[in-house]
C-alpha cells in the first residue's frame, strides 16, 4: 500500500527503514523526519506523517514484543 504518494513509498519500505533504524538503536526516538532522513528524501506535502507515526508504533511495538520473548526464552522465564 502507498503510504506518502508524494515520494512513493510504500508501507512495506517504510516499515524496513524502521527496523533498520531500531537495529542500530532500539531506544532511539523515532519520528517521520528521521525516516525520511534514514531513507534520504524529503517530506513535501507530509499529509503522510499521521500514517507514518502509526507504522512506526506498530513496528517498535513489535520490535519490543520479539526483544520481550527472546530475553524470556534466553532467561527462561516469561514475557508477560
């Protein structure tokens, strides 16, 4: 699905350039502009940015769940 119809980037890219961000720092602050950035363009219009922040939660959220279970494998002890 395209996300940012100003620069053509799909839902799929955006969501790669996030975890790509969240490997290098998982507790880095993640914004639109700093994907973007990641990806090197530019937001014009950024009617796209609501749907971006929403992407980036849904990614750290699950980025978070798999570093949860696989400490909890590693300890042997529940995530929840």
């Amino acid at each position: 699905m395209i996300v940012c119809q100003c620069n053509l980037l799909s839902q799929g890219e955006i969501e790669a350039a996030v975890e790509k961000l969240l490997d290098e720092d998982p507790w880095q602050l993640i914004v639109p502009s700093k994907v973007y950035h990641f990806m090197q363009i530019r937001g014009r219009c950024c009617g796209c940015f609501p749907d971006v922040v929403k992407i980036i939660g849904e990614v750290s959220e699950r980025a978070r769940n798999n570093r949860d279970s696989q400490l909890a494998a590693t300890c042997g002890t529940s995530a929840d």
